[in-house]
C-alpha cells in the first residue's frame, strides 16, 4: 500500500516547490550534481547549452539546464551531512512522490547523484591536485543512525574493524561510526582510469572532528594518526570531507545511485596546503559533466 505524506511531514510551499529548495517537481532531472558553494553552481551551469530555471533559496541554490543533450540540476548543499539529509530527502520527495495527492508514485523514479567538492588527502599517493572518487564513505557524523535499515546497506565488519582500531569501542562520547558503499557502476564511469578510487571518511565538524587543533585541545591527538594507520581488505581510508556518508547512505536506502568525487586542496600527511585551487575545479566540473 502507497504511503500517505502528510503536511507535517512534508511541507510544500504555496507555489507547489518543496520546503527547503523551492523546486518543483517538473524542475529537477534525473542527473544531478551537489556542489557545497552556492557560489560554484553558477561555475557548473556556466557549462550548460540551455537553462530551464535558476532558484535560490538560504544556502541552496539550483539551476536545471542541458549539457551535450543531458538534462542536469546542479544544486548547492552548504556544508554539512545535516544538508544533505534535506537536499536528499527533499529531491527524493520530487522524484516519487506525487505533489497533488501527497501518496508516494506508483513507479520509483531513480536519480543519479554526484556530489563534486574539496578534501583534505590522508596518504602519500593523495597529494594536492589529486582527483578521488570515493568507494566507500566513513560517516562519523552518526546521520544515518537515525534512519531504520541502516544495517543492510553498511559495511558492518569494517565498521567493527575502524571502531576498535580507533579505540572507540565502549566509549559513549564517541560517534558510532558507518561505512556505506557508493554505486559501483556509477563509481566504474565517473572514476574512470584517472581518478584515485578511496575510502572517504565524512566528519561532523571541519576542526576537531578532522584532528585540527585551535585553543580547544583534541579528546585524541592520536586520532588522524590512527586513521591514516587503518586497513581493512587492502582499503586505505584516502580523505575527509564533510557530506559524502550521508549521500552514499541515503541514496542506498532511497534506491539511488550516487558517489562523491572530490579534489585535495590540503594533504594532511605532507602538511601542505592549496588555497588557490578554484581553476582546477573546473576541470574536475568538467570531467564529471562529461561522463555522469
């Protein structure tokens, strides 16, 4: 039996657009791209032949166009896994369920979703400038905890393997961490030959959750150290950044496909850093425009 919506649960605005984005229906494609910089959809739509609509909401902003005949959406998340649970759920709302009636569609509707952004390399083999699709995503933002289902879309015996490497078996403070798989096709033609394939871990904070330390000293000094050090099945964690574990984990449960494919800016290993990095984006833009 189709589930019934009510307004509680999902708010549609008074001109037909969901809560948060304010798209429509009729306004999002099947391909989409999430970037975190509302400032960067407008380098990704710079790309497109024709552009259908340009809305702008908080810190979401979304233009729906073609690129070489493929209808695209590029939106902005900000930064965060707790934007992603809405820009996720929200699209998914416009996908499959109906507007009118409030029930869920009689026919899923699949979208397609890379999120391109910037990361912090954990290895040797990921300096600045290195391309990294992430096969696999390490939430340690604890989002996907809360949704029914988790179990069957995670890793389970990797993620008893990072707890008790990290020592945070036990301990309450500690986030509970999950690892989620991207979409393997997906990851095949957007990785390519060119790309690193890595193990991405999403934090819940860009300071301390990353090792950063500022006036507040680390509950674990030791904790990058520790997270580089990992291996599971010949996998390195590679990078971390903010959004990739609640995309790949709510698109599994939703039954879309999506990974993250992000540029090093900064190498935490080598302690370098490129804040200049803007032009090279493009080219990572390009790269997915061209294969999603």
């Amino acid at each position: 039996m189709k589930k019934y919506f009510p307004s509680s649960e999902l708010i549609i605005n008074s001109d037909g657009s969901v809560f948060h984005l304010h798209v429509r229906p009729e306004q999002l494609a099947d391909k989409v791209i999430l970037v975190g910089d509302p400032g960067r959809v407008a380098l990704v739509a710079s790309h497109f032949e024709t552009k259908e609509c340009d809305i702008s909401s908080r810190e979401f902003n979304t233009v729906t166009g073609t690129y070489k005949g493929k209808r695209i959406t590029v939106t902005s998340t900000g930064i965060g896994c707790d934007n992603i649970d809405i820009v996720m759920n929200e699209m998914d709302a416009l996908a499959n369920i109906d507007f009118d009636t409030r029930m869920e569609k009689e026919e899923f509707r699949q979208l397609e979703v890379v999120r391109i952004g910037t990361c912090g390399g954990l290895q040797p083999f990921t300096p600045v400038g290195t391309f990294i699709c992430s096969e696999k995503s390490v939430g340690f933002d604890g989002l996907l905890n809360f949704y029914a289902g988790r179990n069957a879309v995670c890793d389970l015996p990797m993620e008893r393997a990072l707890l008790n490497h990290l020592g945070w078996s036990g301990n309450l403070c500690a986030p509970a961490p999950y690892v989620v798989d991207a979409d393997a096709e997906l990851v095949e033609r957007i990785a390519g030959k060119d790309m690193v394939r890595g193990v991405t871990v999403a934090c819940g904070g860009f300071f301390g959750p990353q090792g950063r330390q500022l006036r507040i000293p680390l509950a674990d000094p030791h904790q990058n150290e520790k997270i580089e050090s990992f291996e599971y099945q010949g996998h390195r964690i590679t990078n971390f950044e903010m959004e990739s574990s609640a995309l790949a984990g709510l698109a599994r449960l939703m039954g879309h496909k999506a990974t993250t494919v992000c540029m090093v800016i900064a190498n935490r290993v080598a302690k370098e850093a490129n804040t200049g990095y803007k032009s090279q984006i493009d080219d990572l833009i390009r790269v997915v425009l061209d294969r999603i």
